[in-house]
C-alpha cells in the first residue's frame, strides 16, 4: 500500500460522497460504532467505501476504524487506522468542515505509523505524509508555521463545560480561537501553516489523530500530550488514550505548554 493507493481511495469517497456535500446529510443514528460514538449513515457509507478499496488491494493488513472495530485482511501486514468520517455531527447539520483520514502503520504504535492521508470532502483538497518524504497538499510540500505567534488555536472541546476551563489561559493568549469540530482536518491544516497550534484537553483515540499525527511531524511541527510528552510509543486501538497538543514549531510548543501550565 502507498500513497497513490490511497489517493485512489479518496477519489472513490469524493466521488461518492462530496458531489452531495452541500446538503446536510440524514442524522438519524443507526447504532454506535466500535469506537463508542453514534454512527450516521454517512460514517457506514464512507467506511463501506474505504474497507472495499482495502479489500481489493489483495495486501495483508489489519484494520482498526471508527465503526467497525477491529478486522483482519488475510493474515499479518500493516496496520490501518480509519476515521471514515471526521466531523460526523458537522456533515449531518450541513456545516462544511469534515473529512475522511487514514493512516498506515508498520506496528502497534504511534510512532510506527508510516504513511497518512486526510481527504476534505468538501473541496476535494488532499493532504498526505510518508514518515520521511514530507507532508503535501495537493502534490505541493507544506509546512508548519515557523513564526513564535499564536495567530490561531483551533480546540477540540468534547465537553465544553469541562474541557474549555482546562484551556481558557492558551485561548486567552492567542489572536483567534477556533472550534471546527474535525481533528483530522485541523491538524491538517495545522501541518498546513494556517493553525497555529491545537489542542484537545480530553482523551483522543488512535484513529482520530494517527493521519495528523504524521502530517505535522512531516511538516515541521511538534506533537505531543498537554503535559508535553512524547505520544510516539502509545499503543494504536480503539480505546481514548491521549490529550493532544500540537504546535507549528517548538517554541510556541512550549509557550503553549506555559500557558496551559503556568
């Protein structure tokens, strides 16, 4: 599997699903995923998609996804985490910012992951990472913000209540703020230079954040807990493990972590 594989997999999705991608989409759930969330029939639609491309690849791999769980093509072979639909409850309302986000990996932890690609399946805009080769967008290599400013802090607030307090200080400090609601496609555009740093106070799981994880280190940013420690040997699974911080260059990391800290 490479990355022209899974380009091939994200014109599949665009084609299906992004020539409607101006209408909300049905938001009665039809069950929860594996990974706990209720599941739309947009998320079983771009998962059937993507697991059929898999399957015809003919490779060993195991897969972990949002809604399936866990499953196995043939035996051994890399690992693929899949979050057929970044920003569920955006797609369903007819807010425009959602996507499609896979990663590759070469063994059980973050820092195995290898290959990455997140599709915005609403411009049809791709972006994608090879551990080593660089992070592009569209075919043209990008990079992280090299400025020391917090121009814009993108969250992720899976309880308001609870998670905006825990981060009130970095959002007091920056210029913007922005809650878009896909952390795929923030940490994409993040990788992209037009975030400046994101964070997520409440614990992510693997396939939420394993494409962006990549995309970022390939542009240039660093990516790490809100305490700032290494995620590189977490386990990848289905399970929320991590609060995420990411950031364009290392010192706004740590002026982040001050402000979050101090």
């Amino acid at each position: 599997m490479d990355i022209d594989s899974l380009r091939k997999i994200g014109k599949e999705l665009f084609s299906e699903i992004g020539e409607i991608r101006l209408k909300p989409f049905a938001s009665a759930s039809i069950g929860k995923g594996a990974g706990g969330d209720h599941t739309y029939p947009i998320d079983k639609q771009a998962e059937d998609i993507i697991i059929g491309a898999l399957e015809n690849l003919h490779e060993p791999l195991d897969i972990i996804s949002e809604e399936a769980g866990t499953s196995r093509i043939m035996t051994g072979g890399k690992r693929v985490l899949i979050d057929p639909i970044d920003g569920s409850k955006n797609a369903i309302n007819g807010v425009p910012f959602y996507c499609s986000s896979i990663a590759v990996a070469d063994g059980d932890t973050v820092g195995s992951i290898s290959a990455a690609y997140i599709i915005n399946l609403l411009s049809g805009d791709e972006f994608w990472a090879e551990r080593g080769g660089g992070a592009f967008f569209n075919g043209e290599k990008i990079s992280t913000q090299q400025e020391d400013l917090l121009y814009l802090v993108a969250y992720e607030a899976q309880s308001p209540a609870r998670d905006i307090p825990r981060i009130m200080n970095l959002l007091a400090g920056a210029r913007r703020t922005r809650c878009l609601g896909a952390t795929a496609l923030d940490l994409a555009y993040l990788a992209y230079g037009a975030i400046s740093v994101f964070v997520s106070p409440s614990p992510s799981r693997s396939f939420d954040f394993a494409g962006g994880w990549l995309m970022v280190a390939e542009a240039g940013g660093i990516f790490t807990d809100v305490e700032g420690n290494s995620i590189a040997d977490l386990a990848l699974g289905l399970d929320r493990s991590v609060p995420l911080l990411a950031s364009g260059n290392k010192a706004m990391h740590e002026r982040a972590l001050k402000l979050l800290h101090g």
